[in-house]
C-alpha cells in the first residue's frame, strides 16, 4: 500500500471508531432521560437530523392524500374534455 492511501486511511478508521463511539455514549445519555438530552435532541431537530413522524399517523396521512379535493378545479381541462367528435 502506497504513502498516500495509509494517509488517508487512519484518519478515516479513526474517525469511523470516534462516531461510532460518541453513537454509543449518546445513546447512554439519551437512556437516563436527563434534560441535557432532551435539550440536545431538540437542537438536532431543528437541523433536520430527526424523522419526527409518528407511525400511527401514517394511515391517516395516506388517507388524506388520496382524499378527492371538495371545490371547483379551476386547471387545465382534461384531455377528455378537450376532444370534440
């Protein structure tokens, strides 16, 4: 293995070993329920790093998108409405 591929493979291992490390002390953090973790989850949420959906919404959600819009359609008209015999 040449000079440069060992340059750029320990610090990428190392790196792997830290995240999987500070995933494990976190999830310890989060278990004892302390506000602190609270606090930090909350902070990730606002980035964006969170899935915030329930699971039991999820039917409701579907159901609601297959639901037909009450009002008048004011688009384009359909291909069907278009065609003249």
């Amino acid at each position: 293995m040449d000079g440069i591929h060992l340059l750029l493979r320990i610090p990428l291992e190392t790196g792997a070993v830290l995240l999987a490390y500070a995933g494990v002390r976190l999830i310890h953090y989060a278990r004892r329920r302390s506000t602190g973790a609270y606090v930090l989850g909350a902070a990730l949420l606002l980035f964006g790093l969170g899935n915030v959906q329930d699971p039991r919404n999820e039917a409701l959600l579907v159901a609601q998108q297959l639901k037909p819009k009450k009002g008048n359609d004011a688009g384009d008209p359909t291909e069907d409405e278009n065609h003249t015999s």
